[in-house]
C-alpha cells in the first residue's frame, strides 16, 4: 500500500467508526422510547425491551442482537434471559435468540458462575419444550457436559420408553459425546440405519472402543462404503490400534483396483505415521513411477522416507 | 453374581435406611470393584455412592465410611456423590479433624457447576420435588457442625464474604446456617480424627498371601516386556494405577502428576535404581505404549530403566486380586476407580497402601525409603 493508500483507509475506518457511532446513537434513543424509562443511562431499556411480550418480536431480537454486551454482560439481565427463554408461552423466536445470548454469557466463567446452576435446570425443563429448536440447543448443551438427566431421557427414548426431545440419530449422536457409556448397540445402529453423515460419526465414535477393531477395519476395507466414512475408519482405526492400521493401510495403498481416494489417504498416513518397512517402500516406489494422485502420494512417501 | 438392575439396587438401599444395622450393610455395597457394580455408566456410579452415603445422615456414618465420604468430597466429580458426602456428614454428632478443610475443597471444586441433584427417591424425574445442589449441602453441614466447631463456622463466614460466587439462593442458607450455628453456645472440641489423612501417614497394609504373580505379563511405555514380578523384585518399589481417558482431574491426571514428582525426588536423593516407580493402566486394551508415554511426560514423568508405565497384556484379573485394585468396568472402559498408591518391598510385598487419597511425594518417598535395606542388585531390568 501506499501512504495515500493508508491515509485513505484510515479516513475510511474513521467514517465506519463514526456512522456506527451515530447509528447506535440513534437506536439507543429508539430504544428508550421503547422502554420508558428515563431517568436511566438509555441502555437501561434492554432488558425491558426484551421481557415486554406486547412489543414486536422483531423489535425486541433487534435488542437481542444490538445489545448484546449489555444483556450478557451483567447478572441481573442474564436472570431477564432465563425469564424469557423459560416463558413457554413467549414467541419462540424470540426465547430463541435470548437462549442464543444466554449460551454466549455462559462463556464468561467467572461473572456466569452464579447463574450456571439456574441455566442447567432451564436447559433440563426445556428437554420437553413443544419448539424443537430449543429442545435440540438444550439437549446438544446438556450432552457436551453429560448431563445425566439428558442422558437417562435420551436413553429411555432410545429404548422408545418415552419420547425423544431430538431426533434419533441425533440423540445417539449424543449419548456417544461421552466415551465412557456403553454406546456400542447405539453406534451400531448409527451405522446401520443411517446416512453417509450418521455413518461417518459412527465410525468416528467407535475409535473410543478397545473391541472395535474388527468393525473399524471391515468398513475401511469395504469397497462398497463411501469414500468418507471409509477415511474416518481408517482414522478410528488407527487411533485404536496404529498396528493393525498400519497393516490394512499398506494393502489397500498396493490394492490398485480399490479406490484412489483412499488409497492417497492410506498413503499419506503411512507416509507420516508408517512403521519402517523397506519391502513396502520399495513396491510404493513402484507406484509412484506412474500418473496420477496415487502415483504422486506415492513418491512422497518414498522421498519422505529417504530423507527421514 | 449378575449385574442388579438400577431399580433394583436404589430399592435396597431404600430399604436398608429403615433397617437395624442397615448402616454396616450399605458400608459394605461402597466398594467400586464389587460385581454388582460392573456394567454401570460413571454417571450411575456416583449417583450410587452420593445416594448410599446420604442415607448415612439417618442411620449415622460408621467410621469405616469416612474414607468413602473423604474421597468423594477432595475428588467426586459427579455432583450427587458430592451432595451425599456433605449429607453424611451430618450423621456424625462431632466433626473429625481436618473435615472442614475437605467441605472448602469441595466448594472450590463445585463452584461455578453447582449441578441440581436430589436425594427424593433412587431415580428421581425432572423436575425435581426436593432438589437441592452439592454446595447447598455442603453449607447445611457446615452449619450441622458448625455447633461445635469454630473451624466450620469460620469457614461459613469466609464462604459469606466471597460476593458474587454463589446463586443468591446459597447466600441466604449460608446466611441461615450462620445464624442458627451463632445460636449454639456449645464450646466443645471436634472429635479426634477417626480417618487417616494420608498427606499425614499412610496405612500400612497387612502383607498380602502371595507376591505379583509370575503370570502378569506387562508391556512397558518404552517398548520393554516382561512379568511385573520381574521388574518389582528384589528393590522396594512405588506402584499406582490410573488410565488416559480418566476426565476427573483431580484422580489419574494428580496421581501421574504426583508419582512424577515423586520420581524427581527420589533421583535427588540418589534411590532411583534402589527403588523403582510404576504405573499400571486399568485400560490395557486401550492405553498402548505410545498413550502411556504421553501421558506420562505431558505430566512431567521422567521415563527410564526404574521409572515406566505398564499396560498388562495377559494376567489382568490376577493383578486385580493381588492389590484387590478400587476399579471397575463400564461397557467401554473404567466406570469409578479410586486413587490408590502401594508401597512394595524388596520382596513385592505391600508395604504400605494409599488410598482414596492422594499422598505427598516426601511422604511416598520416606516410606519407601525406610524400606530400603540393602543395595540394589546389578543388572537392568
């Protein structure tokens, strides 16, 4: 840049500046007109912007969104949020972007310490809320902390003892965010029933299971699986037993009737990661004599391995 | 015996409350490696000990169950069992020493995820009836002993004084457990320590029926194999167990952590090679070598010749009847484990055990030192 370039965009960022200055200006006397209060910093009118149901739902998300530091950033307004999201017969838009805001305070530790015990039970009330958008926030929250009240509806549900807040792969999903639950007839079902996406978090969440292996190397070698979930197997399956995926790896890489992409991947990871084997490198090197991505991952392992 | 249903257990333990000597039969269900534990999830596991230890506050807390209720206050990572130690206390009409320090280490550890449990029935539905939290009771004991000792009430005004760090509700039962320990004129010493605080003096152990035996067969961090009864012979050694995927900090993450610094000291006083240091996974299947050496240096372990880790690769179940090991088995890995840390002769006798605590480095140190008779014998192991 040159310095008229500099000077330019300086003038630029000060323009921004001041007309985001001016525009908050005015929406912070838009929103005391809102709020009635007046004898109070304008800011003042958030929180009751907000918990007043008869405004707009539009008016009181815009509060939300521009007053976000406010809102999240003093107690007495992180109680008007959990107020709000908690009213079931409030706007779900509305409670939504309050939990939104609310999600987002949780992460000053310190000033949302005293208010943690609070969120928790809100988000375990809102497991049977009718918006299933609330219900999936709160359980994917409560399943990231393993939650045991989560853990045991999810696990009712899964055995169609009650009904599920989310849907079912989700909540398996969920479940298997903690590796110390037997999750294995879950994941199994994961894998059997569900999409490319449900397969591959599958196969992810089975890296966690010392008695995986056979499972892990079967879809890393099945030609019919997709590509993906194939990569994420072997991955699993190499974060369980490096050994045992090393041996896989190396037959597929040589396999050429199996599939490029995961015969590059194979190669790459062996490439970093492999066990030194002279035998292997040298039928890799005649692989890399060739065109192709295969060929090219395969001359990187040999001129990796020759400069190691 | 088979694995007892969930309903099944909180029923008897429901019906122990009411029992005579309903106390000594709940104080027997506490240890984790018991078959009836097997199978369950962690979450279970604490639910269990926190709802068996609450039900103490009714029946009177044996002494035997200090340990358990010491334990779950300085390292339960699961709120119930957490609550339930505090409410266990209160079946005891005079504190122990030292107890009061481990209700503030609780609150240091709690504050700031002060879960909502409850104690209502054995698998109580949200929303709770009577829902309480792991601080609120650990400030109700505090109040309880509050009546006779000026340590829990000084504690309860220091805990009034730290503003801004609690739920306004815990404020106001501090405020009340205040208010009601100001009330009692008692003047009466705390009862004498009826547990061992083992940072103080480990319990020595009566020596065991048989050394390790000859048929737990070990893979080392650094690739080295053999039988553990090859390397903990004919030198005192210092063996612990843990695991990699243990998530409560304040177990196999502080036992490594201390077991390395327990090393350093021991090379400082020139014992590393008369004595050796040794830690165990109870997640063979999944600990390989490489984990166990990360593990180990991200924590400051020092690995040579006389300071490893071992995962076992055949004799696991003997090795558990040997040091009777506090661990058990979800469907995936460890469900509970407690601390625990042997002190083994020359010979591969215990010497002296820690457990449910974890112990100071110079006092792991000096006891296996005080073991030390002749000099180590040559030869690497």
């Amino acid at each position: 840049m040159t310095s008229g370039d500099t000077a330019r965009a300086g003038d630029d960022l000060r323009r921004a500046i001041a007309s985001a200055r001016d525009d908050h200006e005015r929406y912070l006397t838009h929103l005391a007109e809102a709020g009635g209060i007046k004898d109070q910093p304008r800011a003042a009118n958030a929180p009751v912007v907000v918990a007043n149901t008869a405004l707009a739902d539009e008016t009181r998300i815009e509060v939300l969104r521009r007053m976000s530091a406010t809102l999240g950033g003093r107690g007495e307004h992180i109680e008007t949020l959990m107020t709000v999201v908690g009213d079931g017969d409030d706007s779900p838009a509305v409670r939504a972007a309050a939990l939104d805001l609310l999600a987002a305070a949780a992460f000053q530790v310190a000033l949302f310490a005293p208010y943690r015990g609070r969120y928790e039970d809100l988000l375990r009330t809102l497991l049977t809320d009718p918006v299933e958008d609330l219900r999936r926030f709160a359980a994917g929250t409560l399943a990231l902390a393993h939650d045991p009240q989560l853990q045991d509806v999810l696990e009712r549900g899964l055995r169609y003892e009650e009904t599920l807040p989310v849907e079912r792969h989700h909540a398996i999903r969920m479940l298997a965010a903690d590796d110390h639950r037997d999750n294995r007839r879950w994941l199994d079902e994961l894998y059997r029933d569900g999409d490319e996406a449900a397969r591959l978090d599958a196969v992810r969440y089975l890296g966690s299971y010392s008695d995986a292996g056979d499972d892990l190397e079967r879809v890393l070698r099945d030609g019919n699986e997709s590509t993906v979930v194939r990569q994420q197997a072997g991955a699993s399956l190499r974060y369980l037993a490096p050994e045992r995926f090393g041996a896989v790896a190396k037959e597929i890489a040589l396999d050429a009737t199996d599939d490029p992409e995961v015969r590059v991947a194979c190669l790459t990871t062996l490439r970093y990661f492999g066990a030194d084997d002279t035998d292997f490198v040298e039928r890799v090197r005649a692989l890399s004599e060739g065109e192709g991505e295969v060929a090219q991952a395969a001359r990187g392992l040999v001129e990796h391995r020759a400069g190691a | 015996m088979t694995t007892a249903s969930s309903a099944c257990v909180g029923a008897r333990v429901d019906a122990l409350r009411t029992t005579p000597g309903g106390a000594a039969q709940l104080l027997a269900l506490l240890p984790e490696n018991l078959p009836m534990h097997a199978g369950r999830t962690p979450a279970q596991m604490g639910r269990f000990r926190g709802y068996v230890l609450a039900a103490f506050a009714d029946l009177g807390l044996p002494d035997a169950a200090m340990p358990y209720v010491v334990e779950s206050l300085e390292t339960g990572d699961v709120a119930d069992e957490v609550a339930g130690a505090a409410v266990a206390l209160r079946g005891l009409e005079r504190p122990p020493v030292g107890i009061v320090s481990s209700l503030l280490r609780a609150v240091d550890r709690r504050a700031g995820a002060d879960t909502t449990v409850s104690f209502e029935a054995w698998a109580p539905r949200w929303p709770y009836t009577r829902p309480t939290t792991a601080l609120t009771e650990v400030v109700r004991t505090l109040g309880h002993l509050g009546r006779h000792d000026p340590a829990a009430r000084d504690a309860l005004a220091g805990l009034a004084q730290r503003r801004r760090r609690f739920a306004a509700d815990l404020y106001r039962e501090i405020d009340d457990a205040l208010e009601a320990t100001a009330a009692s004129h008692a003047a009466a010493e705390p009862a004498p320590s009826c547990c061992t605080h083992a940072q103080d003096r480990p319990v020595p152990e009566s020596a065991p029926e048989e050394p390790t035996p000859a048929d737990v067969l070990v893979e080392a961090q650094d690739g080295w194999s053999g039988g553990l009864d090859e390397y903990l012979r004919d030198r005192p050694s210092v063996v612990t167990f843990f695991y990699t995927r243990c998530d409560n900090p304040q177990k196999c993450s502080l036992t490594i952590r201390t077991l390395a610094h327990v090393g350093d000291e021991l090379r400082e006083r020139g014992l590393l090679g008369r004595v050796c240091v040794a830690a165990i996974t109870y997640d063979p299947d999944f600990d390989l070598p490489h984990r166990l050496e990360r593990y180990g240096r991200d924590r400051g372990m020092a690995f040579g010749p006389h300071a490893r880790f071992f995962r076992v690769t055949a004799g696991f179940a003997a090795l558990q009847r040997r040091f009777d090991l506090g661990v058990n088995y979800g469907g995936s890995t460890v469900n509970r484990h407690r601390v625990e840390l042997h002190v083994l002769d020359a010979k591969g006798d215990v010497a002296v055990s820690v457990t449910r605590r974890h112990c100071a480095p110079k006092v792991v140190c000096d006891a296996v030192e005080s073991l030390l008779s002749v000099p180590a014998e040559g030869g690497q192991r």
